[in-house]
C-alpha cells in the first residue's frame, strides 16, 4: 500500500480484508474490536493534529500555524487488553511543541482512549459521555477539546443521516434480505425494534440498503420503511429472505407482490428444534438438514420435487414421535424451497438471512453492559456503523454469463409475463415458464 495513504485508511483496510476472509466469525470480530481500538486511538490523534495545525492532511488553505507534517512515527501504547501500536504523527517548523491531550509526551500507557471507545461506542457514540469519561481517566485538565470530541464522535452520525435518506434508484437487486433486532432505546420503554434491509446487486456485490426504527414488527411497521424503500427508488428484488414473522411477511407480500419469499431455513430448523425433546434433537436436526443436500437436478421444478420428497420423508419418519415439529416443517413449506428456482451456485448463500442475525448479534452483545442506549438517533448510528462495515466484507456471489441469463428469464416471468401467463407470487405457485 502507498505511503502516501493515511494510517487511517490503511487500518480501516486491515478491517476489510478481515471481513473477506475464510475465518470464524468469531475470531474475525475480535481482531476487528483490537483493530477498532487502534483505529479510534489513530483518529483522535490524527484529529488532534488538524486541530493544532488548523488545517486537515494535504490541505492547501491559508496556514492558521506555522508548521506542516513530517510522517509519522509508530509509537506502541500498553492497554489493559494489550499493547495498541499507532502510527504518531510528527511535525516540523512549528511555533511551538504539539502534545498530544491523549498521550502526552512520551506518554506509552494509558486506560483513557479504551475509556473512549467504550463511552462512545457503547453509550451510542455520545459527546457529552466521552467528555466525562476522558475526565474520569485523565482528570478535567487532559480532556479532549469540544471540537475535537465532536470531530470523533458526531461523524457517524452525520454520515448515517446523509446514507439514510440516498437515493436507491442505482441499487438494482436480486436478492434482499429483511430482518428486525430489538434495542432500548428510550426511556421508561421496553426494547424496540431497529429493521434492517440488505442485498445482493445484479453484479452480485452484497449492500446495506436501509435501516430503520419500528414501534413493532408489524405489518403496518415493516410495510412503511419497505414503502419508503420503494419511494427512493428501490426495485422490486426477484427474492425476498426473511424469517417467519407474520408481519413481516404480509408486508413483502403487499409491496412486493411478484417477488418470491423465501423463509429462512436456519429460523424453521430452530422453530422445529423448539418442538423436540433436547435428547432426540440431533437426529431431527440432521434429518432437517439432509432435506438441503444438493437436489442432483438443475434448479427449477425438478429439483423442487426431490426437496419436497425429502420433507415427506421426514414428516413419515417422525410423524408419531414429534408431530409439532412435523406440523412446524409442513407449515408454508413451500417458501422453504423457492431458494432452489436460482441458480445452483447460489443456493447455500440465499436459502437464509443468517448471515446479518449474527452482526445483529454483535451489536446487542456491545451495548448489553448499559442496557438502553440514550435515544433513537444514537441508537440507529450505532447500529449502522457496525452493520455498514461489517457489510464491507460481506460475500455476494458469483455472476457469470450463465447464471445472469437465468436470473434475467426469472424476472421475465415474474414480472413481465402475460396475464395469461401463470406467475408465482409470494403464494410461492409454480412458475410456468415463459413463452
């Protein structure tokens, strides 16, 4: 990477390819929480630099100090958690000495900037908490200047208000992909759902498309921010994940009434889990499973058929011993299997909505230890900023000629059939091919 790129950029780097890797969740979110400490710590000190120069990086506005900057030189700082080395900017022809209000000088130690990511990140990104905080740590005379606190801390929110009201009449999608986690968020009130909407593009590039805060989950909640979706340009996806939540499904039935529904298949094997003793659960689960082997048939009907099949082989299998959990897979079965209309390289990454659950997960673990974040808008900046970059590396799929084609003639016979035409619906009918 060039040297003439920031510290900042090549961390924020070091992230994405974190996220675009072949590793554990797991241990991809821990290395981001380290790097995201070493990201904030190299922001605010990079902030503190355009305070004191009165100008940012490569700028050539008319000079407020003497002065410019010389590089930088990494300077490794002891944490609780671990040493968090940086790169400390250096500086040349200044009037005077810059010193850091964070570090000092020749400072190597200190608990306020992890006092800084907390307060920020997990009091919903705050102004007035991480002036207390860094008060607490350093005592009211090191405290960050206002300008500097706002620098660091009011960006994401600015930059989630611009994002949310964008236009979406470039998103051009073939998958989308809905689902709701719930916060605290105001006071006195129990916890709230924030609704989430991301897809996969015609080029197959995954995308956050829209985040936004509901009273409930119900029809009229979710109907509205997939109206204001539409409203800014949004087209109709070929199909829509989602889980089993009756609202939410008759709102994508509403608004998008020639997309295909797809119920996520790791909620219902829950659901069907829910309805078997805890010693009989391993072999149902790999029974379930085993019905999402590949078919063997190309995608379309026949492959349909084969899934279909496997079900009722499980529904006679475990007919007698667990008739709720059979009674839970034959409910809307149908939506279970629209995955296997698209192409077949496809199928494993589209037949769930998994895959944002789990950075849902992360979010709710971050703000745990407070229990109600302080408002609405520090709520949804918070969660948009861990969704936004942890969408940064997530996997699309693959587009190829082929697999282009067949999408193409897809949506030809949702939407542009003849009425005479048989389409399938989010009744999930059999689609008849076009003429």
């Amino acid at each position: 990477m060039s040297t003439r790129v920031s510290p900042i950029e090549r961390i924020r780097a070091e992230i994405d390819d974190l996220f675009g890797s072949d590793r554990e969740l797991g241990e991809v979110l821990e290395d981001v929480a380290r790097l995201g400490v070493r990201l904030l710590m190299q922001t605010a000190i990079e902030a503190e630099v355009t305070e004191f120069l009165g100008r940012e990086r490569y700028s050539h506005r008319e000079r407020v100090r003497a002065g410019s900057r010389n590089g930088h030189c990494p300077t490794t700082i002891k944490t609780t958690t671990g040493p968090v080395t940086i790169d400390r900017p250096k500086l040349r022809g200044t009037d005077e000495s810059f010193a850091s209000r964070l570090l000092g000088i020749g400072v190597c130690r200190t608990n306020a900037l992890e006092s800084l990511v907390i307060a920020g990140f997990v009091r919903g990104l705050s102004v007035r908490d991480v002036e207390a905080a860094l008060a607490d740590a350093l005592g009211a005379e090191a405290t960050l200047s206002k300008s500097t606190v706002s620098r660091v801390c009011e960006a994401i929110k600015d930059e989630f208000d611009t994002w949310k009201i964008r236009d979406l009449s470039e998103v051009a999608l073939e998958y989308l992909f809905l689902d709701g986690s719930h916060f605290r968020m105001h006071e006195g009130a129990r916890a709230e759902p924030v609704l989430a909407a991301w897809g996969i593009t015609t080029e197959g590039r995954p995308v956050l498309v829209g985040l936004e805060p509901g009273a409930s989950e119900s029809t009229d909640s979710w109907k509205g921010f997939l109206d204001g979706m539409v409203a800014r340009g949004l087209r109709a996806p070929l199909l829509v994940v989602s889980d089993g939540a009756a609202g939410l499904i008759a709102a994508v039935e509403l608004v998008f009434p020639h997309s295909l529904r797809q119920r996520c298949a790791i909620h219902r094997g829950r659901n069907i889990l829910a309805k078997v003793p805890v010693e009989h659960q391993g072999e149902v689960k790999a029974a379930y499973w085993a019905i999402f082997d590949p078919t063997g048939e190309p995608s379309g009907e026949r492959s349909i058929a084969v899934a279909r099949a496997r079900a009722a082989e499980f529904s006679a299998t475990f007919g007698r011993r667990f008739p709720a959990a059979v009674a839970c897979l034959n409910d809307d079965l149908a939506s279970l299997f629209s995955y296997l209309r698209f192409p077949l390289e496809h199928h494993k990454r589209i037949r769930h909505s998994n895959f944002i659950e789990r950075t849902f997960g992360e979010t709710r673990r971050r703000v745990k230890v407070i229990g109600r974040l302080p408002g609405e808008r520090s709520c949804l900046s918070l969660v948009w900023a861990v969704l936004d970059r942890a969408s940064r590396g997530w996997r699309g799929v693959t587009m190829n000629p082929a697999t282009v084609r067949q999408l193409q003639q897809l949506r030809h016979q949702l939407f542009q059939a003849e009425p005479d035409k048989e389409v399938t619906t989010n009744t999930n009918q059999t689609v008849t091919a076009a003429a």
